[in-house]
C-alpha cells in the first residue's frame, strides 16, 4: 500500500506528453478507475492533457491543452476517512462534488486516445504493462492539426532529434526492423488511403534506420488521427481530425497476451459463474494485486478470480460453501462434456497447474462464509480479498442450516449438512465484516454488488462498513433493468480498542438488498 500524499512535483525531471491507445469500447466505464488505482500502486504522477472541446469540456472552466490537471491536483480534496488519504478515491464522484474529478472519469471512458503528461517514463511503462484495457503506450514526437502540417514538420528537419534517439537504440534496446502504423480512431478507413499517407511520410523525407519489416518489426511508428465521435449524432459529423501525432510505441499491456493464455474456452476447470478474464485482471488492477501477496476468495467457486491473481505473482487461498465444487464431482460445466462427469484432473488446482503457477496456489476450504468469526484465526491474515458472492441468479446462494441454538445439525464426521438459502445482504454484509477483521491495515478488497438500476444512486446505494473506505465503484450492466457494481474498499488503519473489534465485527449497512425483487428485475422482459 503506498499513499500518493509522498507524491511531490518533480524539479529536474521535464514533463513528457504520452498516448495511452485503448483496445475497444468493452468495459471502458473501468478505464479511469484500473489507470489510477495502478499509478498510484507504482507511484507514478501524471497529467491528464485535454484534446478538442465538447459537451465533456465544458463540465469545468479555464482548462485547455496548455492547462493540465494534474494527480494530485485532481485527487487534493476527496474526503478522508480516520486520517487515511489516498488519491485513488474515485469512488462516488457525484458525492464528492470534484468537478475535476467529473470531468477526467468522462474523458477517459469516451475515448479511446488519452493524452497524459508524466516525468517518470519507467513507471508509466510499469503502470500500462499491468493494465488488461490499454492496448498500447505511445510517446509523442509531434503533435499538430493536420497531416500537412506534420508532412511540413519532417521535411524542415524538426524530428531530427527523435530521430537520432530512435536509431540509438529508444530505451529498448538495437533495433534493426521496423514498421509504420496508422491509426485512425472514431473513422475507418481503406488500406489503399494508409499506404498513400506512408507515401507521403516517405516522399517528406521520413529517413528511418532499419529494414522495413510488416510481420515482426523491433520499432513500430505510429501516425495517428484522433477523430470526434459526436455523441448526438452517433456520427463523426467534423471534417478534421481533433489532432493527429507522430508517435513511436514504447510498450504493450502485458495483460494482452495474458487475456488470451489465460481464455476460459482452453482451462481445464470452469463452472457455470466463472469470471470473465478481463474483469478478473481488472478486479487485481483496482486491488493492487502484487507478488507475494496472501489473496483469498470467500466465494471461490470455479477459481477464476485467483487465477488471475496467482498470474500476477500472489499467494492464493479459496473458500466455499460447496464440497462438490472444491473437490471438482458432478458433473462437468463445459459445452463438450455436458452432463458428464468431471475428471479426475477438473479442480482448482488443475488451473494453476495448467498455467505453470502450481506453487501460488496454497489451498481451496469448504467452509461458510456466514460463520467467518469461527473459522478463522482472530488476527489480520490476508493482504487482498477477490470475490464475486453469488445472489441468485445462475448461481444459488447457500450457507449451512443451523439449530435455533446456534449449533450445526450434527458433528459426525461423514455428515454432510443442509444447506439453507443466504440472503444477497447477510453474503454482503458478512463479507465486509470478514474484510474487517481479517484484511491487513491498507488491504484491499473488490467484490461484486448486484442492482437495479431504476433505484441505483451512486455511492449512496453501496453497503457501508465504519471500518472500510470506499476508493472506487463502477457500474456493469446486465440487463436492461438490472446492473452489478465492481466495488472496492480498503481497510482503515487498524486501532486495537473494544470498540472497533465490536465495530469490525458487525456487518455492514446495507441498502435495497431485496434478492427476490432483483432476481424477479433482471429476468423481467419489460422495459
């Protein structure tokens, strides 16, 4: 855990403009949250550059491409909680009334070129290597309205000096082989109209060290034009580009070859609830995941969660209600063994093993998740909780049924007791009650919350616990009448008094948890 208060404005480092180039408009509502919450897990300053003006812009006065917003100047008055401040509280926005705040969370999901300024190249490259939604990081050589004015900057020599820089290696090592790239963003365009723009780059005197190579080039170049997609319209309605560059690639989401190793359609364990990977990626980013972590799962089920977290270096522990689930019997989830029985190999551990990760998986429980108090040692044991409770839709929420004295049915050995249904918010509540004894002081934990979207009101209508901070939550939707929230909170400094033990102990507040009133919105087919 690492506050961005340490942050202070660097003096001998000159600030540097950079692209972040997004893969696609899938899950953009998640691009502002997993950025910040990343540069803040590696320590990284950046300025959020504005290109173009639109409705968006006008959500704050007197900024402009020369006027920056910068991190901590954007995160200096989000609320604290028992001293803690941490400038990835982007939780709440509406709340916070930090029109800044606004305004950066709307430019970063409607587009997918953002411009940043930082002086920390290294861990701006750190940060976009851990994301599972940037494509790729751009460095800008030039910026200007049009390609004939850029055509104009490389015939008077004014990339000399980046060019010099290229052919002596660009941070990354010789190079030898080389391509050009041209993005159009917002437009589509023919291959003919790029190759005839490399033609022009060529005939201006673009003089690149190197062998062209189109299939595995060392050095890629980037010629890209930012086009405005108006809203209103759902057209491009401008005849110019906002802005176009000239850019050379520095590095790629690693997260990128991971989303496809890592692909639920090729692992040999899944079940009928498993995560999608991406989100799983995003759920480590927004928690800050790191090597040599103790993570765990409350409601592991099939794993995929921890999947992706012992990829990226954690320890993993699971838990579940489910002996079935955790010891891999019945029957088999997957399209080609439907309704056959699993293999001996379809488990948990079978997926870390699958992936060469089998020494970050420490154990998978069959325990209940209401009876947290009981089960585990009563001390701050885990670094990060990951999970996604089940609230009854494809996936039954069940806890042990117990006496009305409090005791479980029986205590043989070979008895397996029954199970009795679990609320969506006694799941939640205990969940952040478990949060709050057993997560590490700064710990996080990112869990999924289910809502219906007429009654959703931000941060108000997420469950609240005295010994957590709410730092981000994004809405997914569903359907068209119901949504889930990604949330993540963080545990308080830990105060060893009477009070915040009972505190810690109790379980959340939690509001418009009707499980029979969601189930029944989201398989309602009126609009």
């Amino acid at each position: 855990f690492q506050s961005m208060e340490t942050i202070t404005s660097p003096t001998t480092t000159e600030a540097r403009e950079y692209i972040l180039l997004y893969a696609s408009c899938e899950y953009a509502q998640f691009r502002f949250a997993e950025f910040v919450s990343l540069a803040g897990l590696f320590d990284c300053r950046f300025g959020v550059v504005f290109t173009g003006i639109d409705r968006e812009r006008q959500l704050i006065a007197n900024y402009s491409q020369q006027q920056p917003i910068w991190s901590d100047e954007l995160f200096s008055d989000t609320p604290t909680n028992a001293g803690v401040h941490d400038w990835t509280g982007v939780a709440a926005e509406a709340s916070i009334g930090n029109n800044k705040l606004q305004l950066c969370s709307t430019w970063w999901r409607s587009r997918s070129v953002v411009c940043i300024l930082c002086e920390d190249e290294i861990k701006l490259r750190q940060v976009v290597k851990r994301s599972a939604l940037i494509k790729s990081l751009l460095r800008v050589w030039q910026s200007t309205s049009c390609l004939l004015t850029m055509l104009n900057h490389v015939t008077n020599g004014e990339l000399a000096p980046y060019l010099a820089e290229a052919s002596s290696g660009f941070d990354n090592g010789a190079w030898t082989r080389w391509r050009m790239c041209i993005e159009l963003v917002n437009v589509s365009a023919a291959m003919d109209f790029k190759v005839g723009i490399v033609d022009q780059f060529g005939e201006a005197g673009l003089d690149m060290p190197g062998q062209v190579d189109l299939k595995k080039p060392e050095f890629e170049l980037y010629y890209l034009e930012h086009w405005r997609y108006d809203l209103t319209a759902g057209a491009v309605t401008d005849k110019t580009p906002v802005r176009v560059y000239l850019a050379p690639k520095l590095c790629s989401g690693q997260s990128r070859a991971a989303l496809h190793n890592l692909s639920l359609s090729r692992r040999i364990f899944i079940g009928n609830t498993s995560m999608n990977v991406q989100l799983a990626f995003i759920m480590c980013n927004l928690a800050r995941v790191s090597p040599g972590q103790l993570v765990v799962d409350p409601f592991v089920g099939s794993g995929s969660i921890l999947v992706s977290a012992g990829y990226l270096g954690a320890y993993c522990l699971g838990q579940d209600v489910d002996y079935n689930i955790v010891f891999g019997l019945g029957k088999s989830t997957k399209a080609e063994m439907r309704r056959q029985k699993r293999t001996e190999d379809e488990r948990l551990s079978a997926n870390f093993a699958q992936y060469g990760i089998s020494n970050r998986f420490v154990d998978c429980l069959v325990g209940d998740a209401s009876q947290h108090v009981g089960l585990w040692r009563h001390s701050a044991l885990f670094d990060t909780v990951l999970t996604d409770p089940p609230y009854g839709i494809r996936e039954r929420s069940r806890k042990v049924k117990r006496d009305p004295d409090g005791g479980p049915k029986k205590l043989d050995e070979n008895y397996f007791p029954p199970k009795e249904h679990y609320s969506l918010g006694d799941s939640v509540s205990d969940l952040l009650g478990f949060c709050a004894m057993r997560l590490v002081p700064g710990g996080r934990c990112v869990y999924w919350f289910p809502v219906i979207q007429s009654e959703y009101k931000g941060a108000d209508s997420l469950p609240v616990h005295p010994c957590l901070q709410l730092i981000a939550s994004v809405e997914l939707p569903m359907t068209h009448r119901t949504a889930r929230v990604m949330v993540c909170v963080q545990r308080l400094p830990m105060i060893d008094t009477p009070e915040l033990v009972a505190m810690a102990s109790n379980g959340a507040t939690i509001v418009n948890h009707d499980h029979h009133q969601l189930r029944s919105s989201h398989y309602s087919r009126k609009k």
